[in-house]
C-alpha cells in the first residue's frame, strides 16, 4: 500500500529485536565491525561466507514470470509525483502483511547494510565494508567496499551516499523526513567513508534506519528533476538491471553477470534467475486466471476463499502445481478498515466505537475465510509487546501525565472487541453501537441516523482491489441498520495512492506492518507531525499528545522491559481511541507455483525467502512442456 512504509521501515525495524544498546568499546573513537544489530552481537562471525539459509552452490539462470497488480508510469518510488514500478527496490513478491519475500535489500537500487532473513533487527556490511558506532551513540560511519560498483561500471562512493540522503530529506516523500527527525547531517569524509551525526542518543535504532538508505547514483540524477516521474530505466549497484519495459504494462529485471557482489557474503546463492518478468493486471482476478494458465509462475495468495476453493484445477491434480504454507515468526502488525478522523463524521471515539461494533468479525471468518485467521486485537499483534489484561504500575507512570484526556475506560477496563456467535445475528452490539452514537449526539429517524443539525451520518469505504468488497459489502449491510449512509468506492492502485496520499477519503482498508521493535516509523504512522504530512501513512489522522509521548518513549527506551511497558501503553491509546475497525492476522504464507523451482529448503524466520530459489532445468523443462 506504501512502499516507503516496506522500503524503509520493515527491511530492519519490523524485522524486530529486543532493545539492548551495543557496546562498541569506551571512548568517542569506534573500531570498524561487519555488523550491527541492537541486540548484543550478530549471530554471524565477519569471516562469514555466507547466509546460513542459502545454498551456495544454486546455479543461475533461467526465467521467472510474475503478476503485479495496477499500473506503473515511473521507476522513482521516492516521490509523490507518479505511480512507481518499485520492485527494482524492494522483494520479487510482497507478502500479505507487508512483508517482504526476501531479505535483499534492493534489485537495482541497494543498501549499506543488509538484513538476515533469519535474524532481528541485524544489518550486515553490504556496500558498506565496516561500520562504526561509538559508545555514546551520538553518530554512525560506514567505510564503503572499494569493489562496489553501478551497474554503468561507475564506483559507489560516499558522495552518493550523501547526495541520496540530503536528496531524499529535501525533494523525497514527506514521511522521510519524519523518519529521519533525529539524524543532524551527513559528512562525506573521504572518497568511501561517510558518517552521519545523530541529534539524540536515545534513539537505538537509527545506525540501521540511514543504514537500510538505498544509495542511489549522483552521477545519474543529476541534470534530472528528481520530482518528476522517472520514464527511463535506472541506474544502480544491484544484481539485476530493467533490461526492456513498457510503462504500465511490463517490465523485465535481467542479473548483471558482471554484479559486483556477487561471490560477497551477503551476495551468494541469491539472486540466481536470469531474468525476472512482470506482467501488470488491472485486476487479481485476471492475474489468477494468468496463473492458471501458465503466464504467471508464482503466486501469493491472500484471500482465504481462493487458497480453499480456487486451487482446484488440473495442474494443481496432476502436481505440475504446488500450495504451499510457509509459517513465520513475524510480527503481524495490524490490518484494519482505517476512519479518517479529519472527516466530521469520524471525529467523535464513540462513533468510531459504534463502527467497530458493527464489524462481525466471526461471521466473516466462518462464511467467507474458510475460518482461516485470528482476530487481530493489538497494533503489536504476535508479539511480547501487546497490551493485555489492565496497565500495569510501569505503564500507569507513563500515561499518569496525561490522565485528564485519557479514554475513560483505558484504566480501569481490559481492551476487549466483541464476539458473536457467528451466526450472521449481532444485534447485542448493534444496540450496544446505538447507545453509543446516541451518547454522541446523533438519533436515527426514519432509518437515517441524523446529527443535531439534521445532517446525514454519511460516508464512503475507498478501496483499491475488488476482492475485498466481498468483506466490505457484509460490514456495509450491518452499518446501514445503524443507519449510516454508506458507499464503497473501488478503484485502481494508482489512484488510490493519491487519493489516500491527500488524505481524500473516508474511511479505507490499511495496513501497518508489525515490528518486535518499532521505532522511527511509529512517527510517521501514528504521529501529529505524520498527521500533517502529505503522503505520510497517518491515514486516520492521529494527533494526540499522549500518543506523541508513548511513541518517543517507545524510540528512546533502551532495554526490553522499558521498550515493552512503552509499547504497551502506546497500544492501548491506539485501540482505545478506536482510529481503526481491527480486521484479522494469519501466521503462515499461502505460495502456489508451478514446479519448476529449486530451494534451499531450510526453514527461517521469514518464513519464506524468493530471493534464495533457482529455476531447477530438469524440473523446468518437464513442467514447461507440459503447460504447452
């Protein structure tokens, strides 16, 4: 949903960690380390060879098909002008959820460090051949591999490194900057060392946060207008280059023979197809049809109906099919139908109360997911970090300072949401939602409900596929009998990422990718200064001073137990302020391929890596000639 969101958020912070500092020796100097990770120590050694979850030995070569939804007119994903073709800087398949299929940090465009797939909050020296961060904390430098390299032949040099950032904060999407509130500048101090001043010590993370930058070549913007569409292929020091494109329709990715990490630790047995295609679909349901019939290789399914019902044909019998479930260790986040409170209509909790009642979730999940998810029920959801049960002592110290505006019942009251008995009959919370919108100031007459002025509760569900009017329409029914005016408006991605990028609408399916440790991207999400960024993922327009505090303290606290009492109190302001309808979570990946692939077979964190597979020929040859 936003790509700035994946690209610089969940390549290290949602991968999670536990928050500890790292101790890098005594005084202002620091000595060069291959990695950094904010828990203690990395797992790998600096001599390490490779990632544990790959297989070195995986030979390179042959094609991939895959499906992309919606439309493309520009290769630049860091700019609100256009609708970006971005999977030359994130995974080959993006994941339900947010997550990504990969822990490679870029395919055209990468970074200084890179993280494991199998560890949390760990980056290692990618183009960055050592970093350096002292025991006070107060900046970072990275000592750059003098074989890193563009894929014109052009060396990677700090310069880019500072351009990019200083390019980013200045010309880039408003949510960059927020992310990048505590970092104070960057200095270029030789050819290939780089550092950056931090502005607090407090923030743990941010030797990752500028270390997970994509560095992107000066060299090649220059004379540009970086605000504009990009309509050329790009420039950058990944494994693969845009060999042949047609805006909005296709584009292929083709492996650089000559990438300059390739036989690098963190460059071996990935990245072994020879090319990558993509076909653009307007619709997921023509993409399933192209699957079917031998167009598309891979696919990611994410709608619980499809996985159970829509497998059943032939080449899923006769095995030139497989469905697989890759089950994670990853946070979950939270995926929910967001209220924009800039609109009248949401701005009051208990109306946003009385909307949430109205969601049968039980229902849904028994008639239309196969009973396939769990109710999603914390922001930090598959994590230590969700608030249970009452706040405990810890996180009564930390709201105590904002008690007068505190929800009435945070305190005193466990967050729960209703349960039916799935039988499609929920009147207890509709009466329950009714009583509350009447507290509001709102009454139904003649089955409208109706402010003091006579206006109608009216509003508009903006979504961007139309497999999830199959949810929507059900809540819509149920939102009626409340007597809210209610449409849903569906339309293509493109608009829908300018429509939501203006906040231009109602209310809206959104997603916020979990994290064991979350940090700077709370700010972007759920903060006033996010609140008044165009182009920020603060789509309910979260503006609330407690909120603010819970979200620093969650950034400066620099042991588990503080990360987890600040957390928790943070989660209970957000679910008790009611900006979203929670909708559900799953712990597995739901992956359907023709079997024409190799893999390491190793079981990770991630649950599933794309960037590790290989076209197997023998398998390839055999599945290829049957699909004729």
């Amino acid at each position: 949903m936003r790509f700035l969101i994946l690209l610089l958020s969940a390549l290290f912070l949602s991968q999670g960690a536990s928050a500890q500092g790292v101790s890098s020796g005594g005084d202002a100097s620091a000595q060069p380390r291959h990695a950094f990770t904010v828990l203690g120590e990395p797992a790998l050694p600096a001599d390490f060879k490779a990632f544990p979850y790959v297989n070195v030995s995986a030979p390179k070569g042959g094609e991939v098909n895959l499906a992309s939804i919606g439309t493309f007119d520009s290769f630049n994903p860091f700019i609100l002008r256009g609708t970006a073709e971005a999977h030359g800087a994130g995974a080959w398949l993006t994941l339900p959820g947010g997550s990504g299929s990969g822990s490679s940090v870029g395919h055209v465009w990468e970074s200084l460090l890179t993280p494991s797939a199998d560890e949390v909050a760990t980056g290692y020296g990618h183009l960055a051949e050592s970093i350096e961060v002292p025991a006070d904390k107060t900046w970072v430098a990275f000592n750059l591999r003098p074989q890193a390299k563009f894929s014109d032949g052009t060396p990677v040099t700090a310069e880019d490194v500072a351009w990019t950032y200083r390019t980013l904060l200045t010309l880039g999407r408003p949510s960059i900057r927020i992310q990048f509130a505590d970092v104070k500048d960057v200095i270029v101090e030789g050819p290939l060392r780089v550092r950056f001043n931090f502005k607090t010590t407090q923030n743990r993370e941010l030797p990752l946060l500028v270390g997970g930058l994509p560095v992107l070549p000066k060299h090649f913007f220059e004379g540009r207008d970086f605000t504009k569409p990009l309509t050329d292929a790009p420039i950058g020091s990944g494994p693969y280059r845009v060999s042949n494109f047609e805006l909005g329709r296709s584009v292929t990715y083709t492996r650089d023979p000559n990438w300059w990490a390739a036989d690098m630790p963190t460059g071996r047995g990935t990245n072994n197809f020879d090319r990558v295609r993509y076909e653009y679909f307007r619709d997921s349901t023509v993409a399933m049809e192209a699957f079917k019939a031998g167009r598309v290789d891979v696919r990611s399914e994410n709608i619980a109906k499809n996985w159970a019902t829509a497998y059943d044909f032939p080449a899923v019998r006769n095995g030139a099919v497989i469905k697989r479930e890759y089950t994670h260790k990853l946070p979950t986040g939270i995926q929910g139908y967001a209220m924009n409170t800039r609109r009248a209509v949401f701005a009051d909790p208990r109306v946003r109360q009385a909307v949430t009642l109205a969601f049968d979730f039980e229902w849904t999940n028994k008639n239309l997911f196969y009973s396939a998810y769990k109710r999603t029920v914390s922001y930090f959801s598959n994590t230590d970090l969700a608030a249970t049960g009452l706040p405990s002592p810890e996180e009564l110290r930390l709201l105590r300072p904002y008690k007068d505006s505190l929800p009435a019942d945070l305190l005193t009251q466990a967050f729960t949401l209703p349960v039916t008995d799935g039988t499609g009959n929920n009147r207890e919370q509709l009466v329950r939602a009714l009583k509350l919108l009447r507290e509001a100031g709102w009454q139904v007459k003649d089955r409208k409900l109706l402010d003091a002025n006579g206006q109608s509760a009216a509003f508009t569900i903006l979504l961007d596929d139309p497999s999830l009017e199959r949810v929507t329409l059900p809540y819509v029914q149920n939102l009626r009998k409340l007597g809210f005016d209610v449409q849903v408006r569906t339309v293509d991605p493109a608009q829908f990422q300018h429509l939501t990028d203006d906040f231009d609408f109602d209310m809206t399916m959104m997603i916020y990718p979990g994290s064991d440790i979350p940090g700077s991207e709370l700010r972007d999400y759920w903060s006033c200064a996010g609140a008044k960024s165009t182009g920020s993922a603060n789509v309910p327009g979260i503006c609330n001073p407690a909120i603010d505090a819970m979200i620093d303290q969650v950034i400066a606290a620099q042991d588990r137990a503080t990360l987890g009492t600040a957390a928790r109190a943070l989660d209970r302001l957000l679910l008790w302020n009611w900006y979203m309808v929670p909708n559900w979570h799953s712990q597995t990946f739901n992956i359907a391929y023709w079997d024409r692939f190799g893999d390491p077979g190793i079981p990770i964190r991630e649950g599933f890596n794309f960037d590790t597979w290989w076209v197997d020929q023998q398998k390839a040859a055999h599945n290829d000639e049957a699909r004729r």
